[in-house]
C-alpha cells in the first residue's frame, strides 16, 4: 500500500507537460507503425515498399527531431556548439526531403492505379 502511494506521489511529481509529451511520443511513434504495417499489407508491392520506406524514414526522422529537441534544450555557449549541432539539423531536412519524396511517389503510384 505504501508502494503504491509513493508512486502516484512520484507521478504528481512530474509537470504535465512532461506527461503529455510522453503520451504525444507514443502516439506518434504508434501511428508511424500503423501507417508501415498498413503498407505492407498492400497487395501492390510497389506501393508496399514505398509505404514501408517512408514508414521508417519517419520514424528516422523522429527519433533524429528528439535528439535535436534534447540537444537545443540549452543554449548554446559558442559558435563552436553550433557548429556541432548544424551535421545534425542538414541530416533531419534530408530526411524530411526523401520522407516527401516517398509520400509524393506513393500519390503518383496510387493516381496512376485508379486511373487504370
């Protein structure tokens, strides 16, 4: 009985954004899941591998967004701590650019089904 107090004491404890942002991340990460493995059960298997593939480069590019978030929580204290970071930044809009391009691709691919 004791445990159990302590741990909503421990819960009470941490912000509410805190909590809220832990929720988004799981839901995030849940619905990213969602949208591969409802790719992949696509009887086309171009449009499959190209659903899965921008399935994963999401999730890349989320998990490189979390890295950054954590990173630019403080502020920098030189150019040179910048510096670092800005590898990081061109590699998450790289991402971002290929995730569009799949995304794009599979709208070509589906317009083109119903067309024929």
């Amino acid at each position: 009985m004791v445990e159990d107090e302590q741990i909503i004491a421990a819960d009470e404890d941490l912000p509410l954004a805190s909590l809220a942002n832990e929720e988004m991340v799981d839901v995030r990460v849940e619905r990213i899941l969602e949208h591969v493995d409802e790719s992949l059960k696509l009887e086309d298997a171009l449009q499959a591998a190209v659903g899965a593939a921008s399935g994963d480069l999401f999730l890349m590019q989320y998990r490189v967004r979390q890295a950054l978030e954590e990173t630019l929580q403080c502020t920098p204290d030189s150019v040179t701590a910048i510096a670092e970071v800005v590898p990081v930044i061109a590699t998450f809009l790289k991402l971002s650019q290929q995730a569009d391009r799949y995304v794009q691709l599979a709208i070509k691919i589906k317009t083109a089904k119903d067309k024929s």
